[in-house]
C-alpha cells in the first residue's frame, strides 16, 4: 500500500523533505553573506507559518519572506558585524588584565549576540514593526523569556560547539550542516517562538502575516 500524504509516516517524510529543500536554499541565498540574517528570517517566518498553517509552498513563502525581510535584516547584520568586532576587541584587551573576568564577559557576550539575532530573525517574521522596534524588542525578549533563551543558546552553542571540535566525525557534521542543520535548528526554534509570541497582543489579533493565510 503506498503512503499518503494525510498519513502521520507521509507527513512525516514531508516534513523531512521541506526541512531539506529549506537548508539548501538557506545555504545558497545565504553566500553573498549580507543576507544571512535575511535568509535565517525567511526559515523561520516558513516555520512559524508551519505552525499555524499547512504550507505546501515553501520555497514560494521562503522568497516572499526573503524580499520582504531584507531590508531591515542587511541593516542589522551590518550593525551586528560592528558589535561583535567591538566587542572582541575589549575581550581581548580585558583577557591581557583579568582573564576570569575576560571570561566572564565572553559569556554574556555570546549569550547577547546570540539570543538577540534569533529573537530579531523572529520579530522580523512575525510582526510589522519599524526597526527601531523590532531591535528594542529582541532586546528585551532576550531577558523577559530568559528560559526560552537559555535553551535556544544551549542548543545553539553546544551543537556549533562539537561540530568544530569534534574533528572524527567532521565528515558527519558537514553532511549535517550541508542537508539539514540549520533548517531543523530554526525549525525548533519555531515551537519555542511560537509559545513566547502568543503573549503578545498584535500576535493575538493576527495583524502579523504569519497569521494569515494567503
């Protein structure tokens, strides 16, 4: 008997094949580099559509996203770019005096950088704000959900973390990076998303797109 699409084993395999189609496309749009942050808000804005929405155009919501995101995405990842060089600059001159309280700070630093990325990539998908707003509110979010966001940075960090130490299984991790890695990082991200946006009123009263089904 052949497996239908309305099957939990056919949904299943579904599922597997967006998340796959998903990475290499987030892998190919996202070589010129400026539009990293762009191509990480489009994943997520496919996943936490997913949630509410059986989407069987993906790769068409994907490009949606992706031209409207870019914009304020580019904005932000030139800023982050400057953050980030600032700030390993004053690590770095910190470490030469007080190497626990170099330590320290690389921390929060690594905390801030990477909450405050996945949390704007979020906003940008899920809400109609100004950029102002949205940089405001990843900020905020950062701390407010502060057990969502320690999740999303342990996972984040102990997963990039053997995958650039764990140099026996390099040839695993590069296929895992290469077909699924990034897609199934956002797409976890998503239900953890998905719970810290239904406290929020314009979410509750489908303004935003993801929302909506078009």
């Amino acid at each position: 008997m052949l497996i239908g699409n309305d099957t939990q084993i056919g949904k299943a395999l579904n599922k597997l094949g967006d998340i796959v189609i998903l990475n290499i496309v987030f892998i190919v749009t996202s070589i010129p580099v400026i539009t990293i942050t762009t191509s990480f808000s489009s994943l997520l804005y496919v996943y936490l559509r997913m949630q509410n929405f059986r989407d069987d155009r993906v790769l068409k919501t994907y490009f949606k996203a992706f031209r409207s995101n870019f914009k304020y995405a580019a904005v932000f990842e030139i800023i982050s770019f400057i953050f980030i060089y600032f700030m390993i600059v004053n690590v770095n001159i910190i470490s030469i005096y007080n190497t626990v309280l170099s330590n320290i700070v690389k921390v929060i630093f690594t905390f801030l950088t990477v909450t405050i990325i996945i949390y704007f990539c979020a906003n940008l998908a899920a809400f109609e704000n100004i950029f102002k707003t949205h940089l405001i509110n990843a900020v905020l979010m950062s701390f407010k959900h502060i057990l969502s966001s320690l999740i999303m940075f342990i996972v984040t960090v102990l997963i990039t973390y053997f995958s650039i130490v764990d140099t026996k299984l390099f040839a695993l991790y590069l296929f895992s990076w290469s077909f699924f890695m990034f897609s199934a990082m956002a797409y976890f991200y998503s239900y953890i998303l998905m719970k810290v946006f239904r406290n929020y009123e314009p979410y509750k009263t489908s303004t935003n797109s993801i929302m909506k089904e078009n």
